[in-house]
C-alpha cells in the first residue's frame, strides 16, 4: 500500500478518535452550562394584604428547570398586585401568591390609610347616565325633600375617589353579561365622612357630579339652597322679611324658622286653607246625602201594582 494512504488513513483514525473521546466527556463528566431564566422575587418580607410596589421588586435568575408555575417574569407581572398569603424576601413572586387588584381580594389593598369605602345606590339620573368609571372624581349632593319650608340641597362631599361602579374596578373592565347589574357607587372617604355618608342616605336623596379629574379645588363657602332660589316671588318675600318690612302683629321680624310664619310668606297657608274648606264641604255633602237616605224602605203590592213606602223613622 501506498505510504501517503497510510498516513491519510492513520489520521482520519486518530481524528474519529478524539472527536469520539471529547463527545463522551462532554456528555458524561464536562459540567453543562444550563439556561436560566430573569424573574421577579420580593426585596423585603411582604405580609398578607400588602400591595407589590415597584420597590419590592428585584430581579432574580432561576436555571429553566427550577423555573416556579406562574412566575412573574417582568415588573407588570407583579406591580399592584395584593399578597394572599406571606411571601418571604428573596422568594419568587407566582400568580398563587398574588390577586390582582381587580378580584374580590385584591379590592381592599387599594385603600388608602386611614380611608373608608362607602357605597351608595344611584340611578342614571343622580349616575350622571353612567358617565362616571373606577377612578373619577365626584362631588356628592344632599337633598332633603319636604315642603316648600323643609327642602333643601347641599353639597356635603367634594372631590371624592370612585373605587369601584358596581363590580367593576377599573375602568374598560368587562363583566360576565349574564351577572346582575349592581347600581351603586362604591366611594372612599374619611371615616368621618363615611358617617355623614350614612346619615344623607338615611334622611333624602343623594346625587353625585362628576367632576375634571385634574381639578382639584374644593368650595369651602358652599352654603345650602332651599326652595326659595327657585321662586322669585318667594324669594322677594323673604328678603322683605328679613329686612323687617313684612311684619307680624306685634311689629316683629317673622321668625322663618316658624313654619307657620314660612307658610304665610309662601302662599302654603293659603292652599292648604282651601284644601281644608274643599275637604269640610265635602264632608257636609256626604252627611247631607246620608240624612236624606232612608232608614227603611217598605214594598207594597196592590195586585199588579207595586209601591215603596219610605220611612226615616
């Protein structure tokens, strides 16, 4: 044989060899070099009902293979979201450990410290037609309904949060179309607040005005209306009134708190005396047709011929 064939045939012999020996190492001894994965893991021990901010996140690399169900990958995946059960510092944020804000659970983690929420029953009048979302901004009017006297509104709560429109908490939120519709407004509010809240709702009516989100201002000068705006005889009246020119018999101011005093200067008096006076006439009228009605009622038969005898006595 031809000595360059040899050695061609020798080398390409050695050369199976080492390749064959290197890919036995590399599957058997060699250390592999195995994928990871970046993760979000909690900077600090977070309790039950705390909401993941951006600064209790890190970032962590796991080998693929250790990789936990339902890790957040990236900040958005953890960020406001609400802890149901103790999570550790260093621990892996999963979706078992954490409820979206949206869900039953997560609903309360976004109140505020030392804030209520309040919910109120409305309508697509006093909803401004469904205008108002989770987030908006409203003022809430009070109105106690009543006689021209006793009426009045007031604005009693001014620049205050929307939590939640029936169950939906963020806004663009779609629900299940076959679950009922809920028409109330949860609100949050100061506990004191909460209580004046509770108060309006039980004594009238409440409305809500939606309001520019970016306007912050608050009207501290805000004073009741009562009926007396929306008339302009009335109104006269008691101005006059209260400068002393209407007065009663013994030359005093009227007192308007008096609501028989209310009622003169109204012209309430007035129709109530003629509801009185058509109420007494009819009264008369009905006692007058039952004197008239007789007591007894008597037939008489005289052969084909029939009579009543009517007696009172």
């Amino acid at each position: 044989m031809d000595r360059q064939k040899i050695f061609l045939l020798f080398g390409a012999a050695w050369l199976s060899a080492a390749l064959l020996t290197w890919f036995v190492y590399a599957k058997t001894t060699a250390p592999k070099a195995e994928k990871k994965i970046t993760i979000m893991a909690a900077v600090r021990d977070l309790p039950v009902g705390a909401r993941v901010k951006k600064t209790d996140l890190k970032q962590v690399s796991v080998l693929e293979k250790d990789l936990p169900t339902g890790a957040a990958l990236k900040d958005a995946d953890a960020l406001d979201r609400v802890a149901l059960y103790p999570v550790a510092a260093n621990e892996p944020l999963t979706d078992s450990k954490l409820s979206k804000t949206t869900g039953s659970e997560g609903v309360s983690a976004t109140i505020d410290d030392g804030m209520r929420a309040v919910s109120v029953q409305i309508t697509d009048t006093s909803g401004v037609a469904g205008l108002i979302q989770p987030n908006s901004r409203v003022d809430v009017t009070f109105t106690r309904p009543g006689s021209m006297a006793e009426a009045i509104s007031s604005t009693i709560l001014q620049d205050v949060k929307v939590l939640a429109v029936g169950r939906l908490t963020q806004a663009g939120q779609t629900l299940d179309p076959k679950a009922p519709k809920v028409p109330v407004v949860t609100l949050v509010v100061t506990p004191e607040d909460a209580t004046k809240l509770e108060l309006a709702k039980n004594q009238g009516k409440i409305s809500l005005s939606l309001r520019n989100p970016l306007d912050r201002s608050t009207n501290d000068n805000a004073s009741p209306v009562t009926t007396e705006i929306l008339d302009p005889m009335i109104s006269a009246r008691l101005a006059r009134a209260r400068r002393g020119r209407t007065t009663t018999v013994t030359g005093q101011i009227p007192n308007l708190d008096d609501p028989r005093v209310w009622q003169e200067l109204t012209g309430e008096k007035k129709v109530r005396d003629e509801e009185k006076e058509k109420a007494k006439l009819a009264e008369e009228e009905a006692k007058r047709k039952l004197a008239e009605k007789p007591k007894y009622v008597v037939d008489v038969f005289r052969g084909e011929k029939h009579t009543q005898e009517k007696f009172n006595d």
